[in-house]
C-alpha cells in the first residue's frame, strides 16, 4: 500500500465529503444487506424476463444466471463488494 500527495486521499477531505453527502440527503449505507421489498422486486423483474424469453435457451440461461447472482447475494447476506468475490463459476456449474 502506498500514500499519494492527492488532497482527496486525506482525512480532512474523507470528513468533507461525509458531512457533505449528510447536508445534500444522500444517504448511504454500504453495510446493509438488500431488503426482502428490493428483493421480492427483483424476483417480480426476472419473472417477467423469464416469460419474455419463451423458450430462447440463450436469452433463459442470462436471466437464470442474474437471478442466480442476487438469489445467492441475499442469501448468503452478502454486502458491497462480497457478491463479486464470489465464485460465481462453481455456483453456475452446480445449478
């Protein structure tokens, strides 16, 4: 790991921007799980998508394996960057 001589690589502007994005009514919060309404709406979506496809082996399998990803994310209480970590290739060869 390295430090940098960027002004936005410091504490005091780390503080600036979460006073700022407070003041703004940007509210983020990185450190929670996606909630069961975002996750029942997300079903909802690949529901539709799976319909849409009709038999289109290509066009099932993408759906499948988006519904795959945020199914495994909510279920394994993955959050932030965790869901890319996961392997993903061992977990669509099983399915």
């Amino acid at each position: 790991m390295s430090t940098g001589t960027c002004p936005t690589n410091g504490k005091w502007f780390e503080r600036f921007m979460l006073g700022y994005h407070k003041r703004v009514g940007d509210v983020s919060r990185p450190d929670l799980a996606i909630s069961i309404e975002v996750m029942v709406a997300l079903m909802v979506r690949f529901e539709r998508l799976w319909i849409l496809a009709d038999g289109d082996g290509p066009s099932q399998e993408k759906v499948l394996c988006l519904a795959l990803f945020a199914i495994s994310t909510y279920t394994g209480r993955l959050r932030g960057e965790e869901t890319p970590l996961m392997d993903l290739h061992a977990t669509a060869k099983h399915y």
